[in-house]
C-alpha cells in the first residue's frame, strides 16, 4: 500500500481514506466511460441513459448536471439556462440563443420578478401560468424529454426549485426571408408572393386564400434526431378521407434519423417509387396554386424548412399545367398550354424521330424530302446527339454552380463558340444543333422540372433503342414508356388520368382552359365527397 494512504479508526479496525482528488478522479473517469458508451436514438433514450426518469428533477443541480450531458448545457454556447430567484424561488429559464423573441421573454421576466413567496404559494407552476404570465401559448408539462425537444425548436422552458413539472413558452423567432415570387413558376401577372423556409409562414400564406372551417392542418413529427415538424393539409369536408388515412398513417410509421433534406426525402420515404424516374408528387411554391388544388381535393404535405409543398395525388398532365394559364383569358390560356404540350411532346420524341428518318430515309414521306443532314460528319449521328446532349446536361450544372454574372458568359461562350467551332470542324452536322436545340427548349418549357428531367431519360432511351434497332427499337420503346406510365400510380391513382382510363369530360379539362362558369364539378381522380364546385343558380351566360 503507498505510504501516502491515509487511515481512519483505532487498533485493528483502521480503514483506509481515499483522499477526495482521487474520488473525483475516479468519478471523472467513470463519467467519461458512461458518456463512450451513449448510444441513444432520441431525447428520450438519453434522458433515462442519464437520469434514469423521465421527470424533471425538483433541484436545479441536478437539473443542470442532466442537461449538460443531454443536450450540452455549458459546451454549445447557444444553449442557454438564465438563473436568477423568483418569489424566493430559485429559477432557471432554458432556452436556444438566436431562436427566442428577447422583448416578449424580457417583459415577462420583468413582471414575475416582482413576485413574493406569498405570490407563489405552495405550487409555484400553477400560480405563474395561471395568474403572472400574460402570454398566450402558454403550457406545462412534467417530462424532461419532451421540455428539451420543445426548447430545441425555439420554445423556451421555465424551471422552479422544488417542483417537478416546467412552463413552457411559445415564443419563437425564426430566421425568415420575405415571401418572394418563385424562381421556377413565374408568372407575367398575378401574385409575386411565396413559400419559405418556415411551416408557420407557409400554413399562413395558405389559409389567407382558403377561409374555410374545414381546412385542416395536422401536425407530425418526423425524425429521431431532427424532430422535423411535417403539416398534413386538406380540406375535410370535401377530401377522400381514406386517402389522408393512408399518407398520415405513413408518415406516422417512419423511423427515420431524420429528414435534413426536407420534403425530397419525405416524398422518397412515403411514396416509395424506388428508380422510377417520373415523379408521383407535383411541387409548388405558389400559395394560389395550393388553394387550388385544395378546393380540387388534394392533399398537400408541408414540410418545415422547405419553400416548396407536395401535392397528392397527382398525374402526368397535372405536371405539364402551368398557373399563368389560368392568369389569361380562356382562349389565349388553351393557346399557351398546347404550346406547352407540343414543347413537351418534341422534348421526349422529336430526336428520336428525325435519327429514324435519317436511318431509313424510305420512311421519310415525299413532302419531307428536306429532312436530313446535307452533308455526313465524322462521328456517327447517335454519338452525336449523345454528345450534345451530355454537353448541354453540363452547361445546365455549370450555370447552377456558377455566380450568375458569370454563368450568362459562360453559357453565351459554350453555346455559340463550342457549336460552331464544332460544326465547322464537321465533328457535328447543323440539324443535330438545331433539333437538340428544339428539345432542350421543350425541356425547359416544362412546368415540372423533376418531370423535364425524367423526359430527359426517356429520350436518351428512346435515342438508343433507335439507333440499335430502328423502327422496332422505336416502336417498342415508345410502348414500354407508355406501359411504365401507364402501371404508374400516384396513391391507388392512375398516373395517366383521363387518357388511361379515358374520360372525355375530364380530358376536355386538360386540352382547353375553359371558363370558370363551364368549370362546375371537382375532377373525379380526387375521389371527393363533395363533386360541386358551385351552386346551380351560377351558370354561363
């Protein structure tokens, strides 16, 4: 035994002292063993991994000491706990720096420390909320897990020594930018608001344009780790509630780490549609496109820190439609969406087409003679078009990533200089230029980017199965497109409604914008519960 070790007793009964820098050594060490070994999922895991209770602790200390380990009070420096006496109380107040209103917490700390111990009596929570906090959202509870969770969003938690439950205020202040005009569905007239980052925002923007009782907006967290508010949003009285059954029960049901990526990787999660390139879901970042398609009988999923929504169900022609179709009058809005239509149509077959004929020039009809190179290149005509259309995937990527004074050079450089230089060398020959040129616009054109991508690949498939084996490659693959989109289904929906199965009122809907007097009863795909969209004395004049 050291010679330092220190005895306590008489005779032989002496025990030996361990010197206290050695009980904290030993402390300091088993501390660190229990925090290598920490493997919980959520807040709750760690709160019994460390206090093994869910309640909250009646002394501060031990408070203190639970939420250094659990969500590290002391060690982040926008973990705050403001301590200071109240009513001869001690008092610890929990909240994130950055995410609290500070006028609304310093006005209502400003009133409670003028409380007495008589103020309080014998239970300090219930006088405070009830009679000395002039707040609204205002609520208690007695689980740690779930006050840390709500303090992690924003909201901020009071603790009182010697009671075993805490307040928890509402008073949330989030980074917001201003509701602008989306960058991706511009119009030339109508609203310039929309969608941000923040859920409560969005809900608002909605609800400002659909007064009804009826729109409901249920709240769901998703993610052990991120605990990712998720808003569920129809209209009860006139959506298919077995519908909203199915995506709530869903979304319930995941058990995920998280969604740090927003609503993508939610639409991944609960429409599980695997490597079908077609989306199942139509994003907008509009408010007035929402409310529309909420009055129709859909279903819109929310998801915080996303600025665009997911409309459900949907189909391939709700994609193709655009709201500035329905900013126009009726006529000029069936002129644009045909241009639409035939922009798409010429994204997805026109290429593979124009290679067919020039293939097999027999299949070309006496008018067309003029279809075809002029003169033959050095590369084959597929490598062509495949190259063109790696390059102008390319040029897409570096406009994105490059600062936009700089991405309008770039472009303008690889456009002009990169294919001319290349036709004059007779690498290319003109039409192949002209006709990608064609397609990428009808791209463009598409309302839905994830669907003008998806048309994309199809092309590029279409291209290939040309090019091995000509007109049965053309045929047959254009079949199996068709067949894909056709088995395709968007919440027990079929994907090409109302073509397959067909409804000649409901396409009639999607080849002209008719009038919103002829427009009487909501589209049968939504399976509503309420089919009229106005009263009958309103009829066209």
């Amino acid at each position: 035994m050291d010679d330092k070790t220190m005895f306590t007793g008489s005779g032989d009964e002496q025990i030996p002292v361990v010197p206290p820098s050695e009980i904290e050594e030993l402390e300091e060490e088993e501390l660190l063993r229990k925090r290598n070994e920490e493997s919980s999922d959520n807040t709750y895991e760690s709160v019994l991994y460390w206090q093994e209770s869910d309640h909250i602790p009646t002394r501060i200390k031990e408070l203190k000491a639970t939420l250094k380990e659990v969500m590290g009070l002391g060690v982040s420096f926008d973990v705050v706990l403001r301590e200071m006496v109240i009513g001869g109380r001690e008092t610890g107040l929990l909240f994130i720096n950055g995410f609290t209103n500070d006028v609304v917490l310093t006005d209502i700390l400003h009133r409670l420390t003028y409380l007495t111990p008589e103020d309080l009596g014998t239970n300090a929570v219930s006088a405070i909320v009830n009679r000395y906090i002039p707040f609204v959202q205002v609520e208690v509870t007695a689980e740690l897990s779930e006050t840390v969770d709500k303090v992690l969003v924003g909201q901020c938690a009071i603790f009182i020594e010697g009671e075993s439950s805490a307040i928890i205020l509402d008073t949330r202040k989030y980074p917001v930018r201003s509701p602008e005009e989306p960058q991706v569905e511009q119009v030339v007239r109508g609203s310039r608001d929309g969608f941000t980052e923040t859920l409560v925002s969005n809900i608002n923007l909605v609800r400002r344009r659909v007064r009804d009782p009826g729109l409901h907006c249920e709240g769901l967290k998703v993610g052990r780790r991120t605990q990712t508010d998720v808003c569920l949003m129809f209209i009860d009285d006139i959506v298919d509630r077995n519908q909203v059954e199915a995506i709530r029960d869903k979304i319930e049901k995941l058990d995920l780490e998280g969604l740090p990526l927003g609503d993508k990787q939610l639409e991944e999660a609960i429409v599980n549609k695997g490597w079908h390139p077609y989306p199942l879901v139509r994003y907008s970042e509009r408010p007035d496109v929402v409310a529309s398609h909420l009055l129709e009988g859909r279903i819109v999923v929310m998801v915080d820190t996303s600025p665009s929504v997911m409309i459900m169900p949907t189909t391939f022609f709700d994609l193709c439609q655009h709201a500035e179709e329905n900013r126009q009058t009726p006529f000029i809005g069936t002129y644009l969406r045909w241009i639409r239509f035939g922009g798409i149509f010429a994204s997805l077959f026109l290429l593979p087409l124009w290679m067919l004929l020039v293939v097999h020039p027999e299949l070309k009809p006496p008018n067309l003679e003029i279809l075809g190179p002029m003169k033959n290149a050095n590369v084959p005509i597929i490598a062509q078009f495949l190259i063109v259309e790696f390059g102008v995937d390319l040029m897409r990527l570096a406009a994105v990533h490059t600062p936009t004074p700089i991405a309008s050079a770039m472009v303008l450089v690889a456009a002009i200089l990169l294919g001319d230089i290349a036709v004059k060398s007779g690498l290319f020959v003109n039409e192949v230029v002209l006709y990608m040129a064609v397609a990428a616009v009808g791209m463009f054109a598409t309302p839905s980017y994830e669907l003008g991508l998806a048309n994309r690949i199809v092309r590029l498939f279409l291209l290939a199965a040309t090019a091995l084996f000509g007109v049965k490659g053309f045929v047959i693959g254009t079949t199996l497109m068709i067949l894909m989109l056709t088995t395709h289904r968007s919440y027990n929906s079929s994907y090409l409604w109302p073509f397959i199965p067909f409804s000649a009122k409901a396409m009639g809907e999607v080849l002209f914008r008719k009038p919103l007097l002829y427009s009487r009863s909501r589209p049968t795909l939504n399976k509503t519960r309420d089919s009229s969209k106005m009263g009958e004395e309103m009829s066209p004049r």
